[in-house]
C-alpha cells in the first residue's frame, strides 16, 4: 500500500507530551498546543479504513476534506474554561487543534467515502476502486 503520513518523529510526540503540563499558567489554563490523535490504517480487499482516536472532541468541530487521492482532517478540543473564583489544582486534559494527511493509491473510489463519529473514535472508510480488488479467476480443467 502506499500512502503518506503528515507526521513527526514518535520521539518528538514524546517531549511534546511530558512538557505539556507544563505550559500551564498559575491560573491552571492550558496554553494552546498541537494535539496529536492516534491512527490506524488497516487495508482489506475493498477498502481503507482509517480509524483515529478522538475522546472528548466535538464532531462538529471536526474538518474532513478528500481533494484528489488526499485525505485531510483538522480538528480543535477545547477545554472549559474555569471561573475566576476557581482555582484547578491539577489540569491534565489537554485540547488543542490538529492536522493529519494521507494520501491514498489512485486506486480510491473517492466518490465513496463514509466517515462515522461513535464514542470518541472516527472511522473514515475509503473504498477501492473495483478494478482493484481483487478477484478469483475460474481455472478451466481441460482434456
């Protein structure tokens, strides 16, 4: 299969994530970062399915766009902001917005996509084209 990921190295979502809670100001607000869900993309005979972790976001608050073989999705979680006689203690939720990208063989029917948001988890299947799937060939026994 051959596609692209948008990524960094693991090593730098390592040091961007135990030096997140340390972007907090005395009031316990979370300074904007960059979130960074997680992804799977499993291939089958028929179609793509990318699947990525997305606990506590709004769906309205996501963005999936299929430009040619190009897969974009973008999205924001913002937290509650806390009121002002409150004091947080302890803040490790984070928000922050996102932008992961993929791009697909042109084998893709991009003309049949569906995208399923449920218990935090969206599911994007990407169909294949039927001229790249695969099929059985009958082998004819002959005398």
């Amino acid at each position: 299969m051959a596609y692209r990921l948008s990524s960094t190295h693991p090593l730098d979502t390592l040091v961007q994530n135990l030096f997140q809670n340390a972007a907090q100001n005395t009031k316990g607000e979370q300074a904007p970062t960059r979130y960074r869900p997680l992804v799977d993309l499993i291939e089958s005979d028929t179609a793509y399915l990318v699947q990525v972790e997305l606990p506590g976001f709004d769906p309205d608050a996501l963005e999936l766009v299929f430009e040619g073989r190009n897969m974009t999705l973008k999205g924001e979680k913002t937290l509650p902001a806390l009121d002002e006689s409150a004091q947080a203690h302890l803040r490790e939720r984070s928000g922050g917005t996102f932008e992961r990208s993929f791009t697909f063989p042109r084998a893709v029917d991009p003309e049949a996509i569906q995208a399923r948001f449920k218990h935090g988890v969206l599911t994007v299947e990407v169909a294949k084209r039927p001229e790249a799937q695969p099929h059985r060939v009958k082998i004819e026994v002959t005398d």
